[in-house]
C-alpha cells in the first residue's frame, strides 16, 4: 500500500494512506541504508500488519525517490546530514522581533540551503506586537529587494495571519526557525490545532523544543505544514566555499562576471561583486553575512585535514 510519512522517532514512522494513520516499524534493509532512510514527507510503500480501528500497524518495505529536500548539517561525531522533510513545496523561515531577537546570519544560511535546493523560501518576522527596532527594520528592507517576501505576523494582536494562510494555502510548506520564535503557535491558528506552547527564558532568550519531532499537518484543502524542532543555529550542509555565492541571489546576478571563475569575493582583483558593494547595488550587510559564512565553512574543511 501507498502512503506518505507524517512524522517520525527513533522507533517508527507513522505513514497515512486514505485517511487512515498506520505506525510502522522499517524493513530490515532499510534501517541498513544510513542515517536518513526514511525521512517526513517521503512517499513508502509498507504493508499493513493489522487494519483494526483501533490499531492499525504495518511495515515500510520501499521509499520512493525524493523530489526534494531540505536538510542541514549536524555536528554529532564529523558531522551528518539531518534532513528535516522531503516532497515540500516551500520553506517559510520563521524568527521573530525579540525573545528571541532574529539573527540575520543565521536566516541568510536558512535562505541559502533553500536556495541550493531550488526551494522557494520566504521569511515570517513574528511577535511584531513587541515592537521593531529601526536597525532590524533596515535589514529587513533588504530582503524584498532581493526576492525574498516577508510577512509580518504576531498571534497576540492577530497581524498577518491572514496573509500566512493565503501564502501556505495549496502548498507542502516547511516552518522552520529557531527555538521560541512561535511557529507552534502560528500552525494552532492557521490550522486550528492543539499543539503544546512553550515559555521562552528571559534570562538567556532561548526558546525550549515545543516540537521535539518533525511533523507533517495535512490540512483539508490538500496542503500542509511541516513543524520542525527549533535550532540554536543553522549550519550548512553539502556547500563547498565555491558555491555559497550563487546560494545568495544578489551576489549570484552580478558574480559570473567576476575576472577569475573560482573567485571568492575576498582580496582577488576585479571582483564584481566588491564592485557591486562599492556601488551600493549589494548592501554591504549581506555581503558581510557572505564573508562570515564562507570564513565558517573554510573552517570547517581545515579541521576535516
């Protein structure tokens, strides 16, 4: 039987197929193919083991090829690739004004495993009932000028969700961000779900793990929400320092005319995109954004020798 992966533990998947959730356990083969062998989203073919109304099991014995994906870098042992969700649609990367307060860089490494994957992504600033510094309102205008929407939202005065709703209608869509930024409680109002709410630390402004698995909420018309477990920080995963600079649109349209082909935008001469920075045409916050992400990345390859 045909089904798709809604959620998983380290024990079982738990696969829906005509309207009905069967908890399956994985084929013995399966559980040999590495660390992600069946991943949230997947479309499996599992045969059922028991078909009661109220116990209905069965095992996974194939997965389809994944379309797509979305996945970061998880720093267990020399590091492993942790894919979040497969068969998705779009990626709504979710912080929020304060408690806690957005991290740009960490959005821009978001924004740049999507767009490596051809992902659309787009960006939801939440809690905006808490007030917008102005210098988090300047770096927020960068972001439409380079193609990335962003919707403004906040549960409490009830702003934007109107338009989150309109956006995730008709799409398998990825919430992610960090911890406490209040994605349990835009997907409870979007879909109208219970979904477990969590205190965020006012010492420190780190947000506990509401959602401590990934699970995907199919809603009536067709589409879902993905609800990933908050991070502290997004590392990259399966990007060479040579292709950070297409992940990131306003350096990619302006860096295939840079004089030397593997330039990495640092000292090299007649590099385009220094010249773009100079000339005000890329704000020269994203472009150090892009420095610290490649110095990270070149950091991590020199501990790997």
């Amino acid at each position: 039987m045909r089904g798709q992966v809604v959620f998983r533990s380290s024990r079982n998947v738990i696969v829906l197929a005509d309207g009905n959730s069967y908890r399956c356990d994985l084929a013995g083969r399966l559980r040999k193919k590495g660390r992600n062998p069946v991943v949230v989203g997947d479309w499996v073919e599992f045969n059922i083991t028991s078909d009661a109304a109220d116990v209905r099991e069965g095992q996974v014995v194939s997965v389809e090829e994944r379309k797509v994906w979305i996945s970061r870098r998880r720093d267990v042992g020399k590091g492993r690739e942790l894919i979040l969700a497969a068969n998705i649609d779009q990626i709504g990367c979710v912080f929020s004004v304060g408690f806690p307060t957005i991290k740009f860089g960490t959005l821009d490494r978001l924004l740049m495993a999507g767009c490596s994957r051809e992902i659309p992504s787009f960006l939801i600033l939440n809690k905006i009932d808490l007030g917008i510094p102005d210098e988090i309102e300047e770096r927020l205008a960068i972001y439409p000028k380079i193609g990335i929407d962003l919707i403004r939202t906040s549960v409490v005065a009830g702003d934007g969700l109107d338009e989150l709703a309109e956006r995730l209608k008709g799409q398998a869509t990825v919430l992610t961000g960090p911890s406490g930024v209040g994605k349990s409680s835009l997907i409870a109002h979007v879909l109208g779900i219970d979904i477990r709410i969590s205190p965020v630390s006012d010492y420190n402004e780190k947000g506990k793990h509401t959602t401590t698995a990934v699970t995907w909420h199919p809603a009536a018309d067709g589409s879902a929400i993905i609800d990933t477990p908050g991070f502290r920080d997004w590392a990259l995963w399966g990007m060479d320092p040579g292709e950070l600079a297409a992940a990131m649109p306003d350096l990619a349209s302006v860096a295939n005319r840079c004089h030397f082909r593997d330039c990495s935008h640092r000292e090299e001469p007649d590099c385009a995109v220094r010249a773009a920075v100079e000339d005000g045409d890329i704000h020269p916050l994203r472009y150090r954004s892009y420095l610290g992400i490649l110095d990270s990345v070149l950091q991590r390859q020199e501990r790997k020798r």
